[in-house]
C-alpha cells in the first residue's frame, strides 16, 4: 500500500489550494497537469529536526536519476459528480470522485497479496480526502477500510493456495491515519526554494483476508505466509504553504532516521488551473505542431516580455524577447528544428515573474 500514500500526496497541486480543512478549488476549472517526483533511498545528508515554527530545511543535496511522473484525467461524470483517474507514470493507480469544491479518493488499484501478478481495485469506505493543508497545529483524522473481493483464480499459481479452492476472496485493508501539522519555515530543494507546513503523517493498516465457499465468509489471514499483518508507517510531509503543493516526502524509520526521501524534481509544471479568462495568459496553436507554432497572448499589460522553451528535462532550447503593444498580439515560431517530443514555454514579464508555464507538443508530418 506504498504507492498509495505516494500518490495521494501530489493530488493537492492539481486539485487547487484548500483551508485548514476546507477544499476551496472549483472543479470545473481543473485542468491535466503532469508533476514529476523522484526517490533517493537512506540519504545520509537528510536530518530530522524538532517541530516548530522558523525553520530552515537544506536538502539541495537530494539526487535522482529518474523521474516518476503523476497526472490526472477526468473520466466522465454522472448524477453523483464527476470522475478522474490518476495515473502513476503509464499505469492508473486510482479513481477520484470530484463534486463542486469536494474531492475525495473512492477506489485504490494495487497489488493483490495472495496473487501478485494480478492487481486489485479496492473501494475505500468512507472515500478519503485527497489531500490536507493546514496552518502550524491544526489536524486530521482518517478511518476508514479498503476493500476488493475477487474470483479466485484457477488459471494462474498464487503465493497461497488452500486445500479447498474457494469461490471467492475478499481482501480488507483497516486504514487509520493522523496528520498533524508540527513545524513551518523554508524549504531548499535543487530545483526551488519554499515557504511550507510540515506535515508529520502516522499511518496503521491491519489486513484481513477471507475466503468464501458457498456464502459463508472464513476468515483465513494466519494461514497465508508472507503477509504482514499490521504495518506502521511514519512520514514527514512538506507541503507549500502558498499553493498546497507537497513539495517532499520523508519516509522514517525508528529514532527518525530517514529511509526514503519523495522530493519534487522538476521546477516547471505544465499546467495546474485554467484561470478565469481576464487574467494575463499564453496560449500555443496548433497544438500539437508539425513545425511553426503560434503563441497568442491575451490579456496582457503593454511592455517586454520574455518567451522561453525548455525540454522535458528543464533545459532551456529556446528563447525570444517579446515586446506586446496589444492585449491580444500573436507571434509565430517555427520549431521545425527541435526534436519531436513534448516541450514546456514559459511566458515571464520584465522582471522575470513567471506569467503562465503550459505544454506543446512536436509530432511527425
């Protein structure tokens, strides 16, 4: 259920800042967005401090060679609101039900412990919260189950098999969850530095596995080997006090010794909200493009403006000054010469602010 916790921690950016406890993003503003994390296991150079405010974290030293990138895809809606699927890299992970301001996760897609090569969707009952934000002392609480049932399997050899194959499995996971928000201050990161909340995040799961012939349920957790029964798991979650983005994640161990650091990797992120249409922004067409892309702005204060390209690992491949006379100037650049692939343009005014990051993407003719 690692991947789980994982996860769930990159939804606030793409599902808009909340309140100590209250989800304030409308969701027929959200857009697809990609955010890229990566893994550095027992980092010797990660210290775990005392809660607090005015702190100063210094983890620029945090290396990885790979990213993972996470996004989300509406799927449909019906009369309970609408759907999203998130997807871990090229794989969906779990199902969002999203309504008005309100978001919660409603099914988990995860290994199965008795079959491994077969993955599992669990239900969570009540549906969980996808994120929590709050100030220096405030809290959270999450109780709930995850459960999938399935048919058991006569085509494939599972880690346990008992000496009457049953009908059916059911597999039960008993989720207890604390948050408290313990420190605040600034965050270092190679590719960005924050202001944050630190979040410390304690989490109990207790499995239950049941098999069933005829309709009798039998609870069969002690025969199955390999299974770990309770599991505990401590966290340590930095999350940025201006756009609710978990920006790390520490996983520890005992006496708080670092074993995983989760940290943010890229400092570009190609689109979270659409904004309301008065505010300044870029807009790239046609997208996606076999050569000459044209770049129309719209709302935007006269004066210079900067346009940058960048690949996907955040190098920059292209640059031009922008001098806009008009709230709604279209220029045209012809990028026939990169390579095809997915590129990041970066609109910033005179004085480097960022106006909007979005996504172009460069296909064969």
């Amino acid at each position: 259920m690692d991947a789980m916790i994982r996860v769930i921690l990159f939804l606030t950016v793409v599902l808009g800042s909340i309140g100590a406890v209250a989800q304030q993003m409308h969701w027929t503003r959200l857009a697809e967005d990609t955010i890229y994390y990566a893994n550095e296991y027992l980092p010797d150079h990660v210290h775990i401090t005392p809660g607090g405010p005015g702190q100063r974290w210094d983890m620029r030293s945090l290396r990885a060679p790979y990213a993972i990138s996470r996004r989300i895809i509406i799927a449909g809606d019906n009369e309970h609101g609408k759907f999203a699927q998130l997807v871990n890299g090229k794989q969906p992970q779990g199902i969002l039900q999203v309504n008005g301001n309100s978001s919660s996760l409603v099914q988990w897609i995860d290994q199965n412990p008795i079959c491994p090569t077969r993955r599992l969707t669990y239900s969570l009952t009540p549906p969980k919260k996808t994120f929590f934000k709050g100030i220096l002392g405030s809290a959270y609480t999450y109780s709930g189950k995850m459960q999938a049932v399935f048919s058991w399997p006569r085509d494939i050899n599972c880690r346990w098999t008992p000496a009457e194959l049953p009908d059916s499995c059911r597999i039960t996971y008993s989720i207890e969850e604390d948050i408290v928000v313990d420190a605040d201050g600034t965050l270092y990161l190679p590719t960005e530095v924050s202001n944050v909340y630190r979040q410390r995040v304690n989490e109990k799961l207790t499995v239950r596995i049941e098999t069933k012939r005829g309709s009798v349920w039998k609870d069969v957790t002690s025969q199955v080997p390999g299974v770990q029964l309770i599991q505990y798991k401590e966290l340590l979650r930095f999350v940025s006090s201006d756009t609710g983005l978990p920006l790390v994640d520490i996983e520890v161990k005992d006496e708080l010794v670092p074993a995983r650091v989760e940290f943010k990797t890229h400092p570009l992120v190609t689109r979270i909200l659409a904004e309301e249409p008065t505010r300044p922004d870029i807009f790239a067409y046609p997208n996606p493009s076999f050569d000459v892309v044209r770049f129309q702005f719209t709302n935007l204060l006269y004066g210079k403006y900067s346009l940058k390209i960048f690949n996907i690992l955040g190098v920059p491949v292209k640059e031009m000054s922008v001098d806009v006379d008009d709230a709604h100037e279209t220029i045209s650049i012809d990028l026939s010469e990169l390579q095809r692939g997915t590129y990041l343009y970066r609109l910033q005014d005179a004085f480097g602010r960022t106006i909007k990051t979005k996504r172009v993407v460069l296909i064969q003719p």
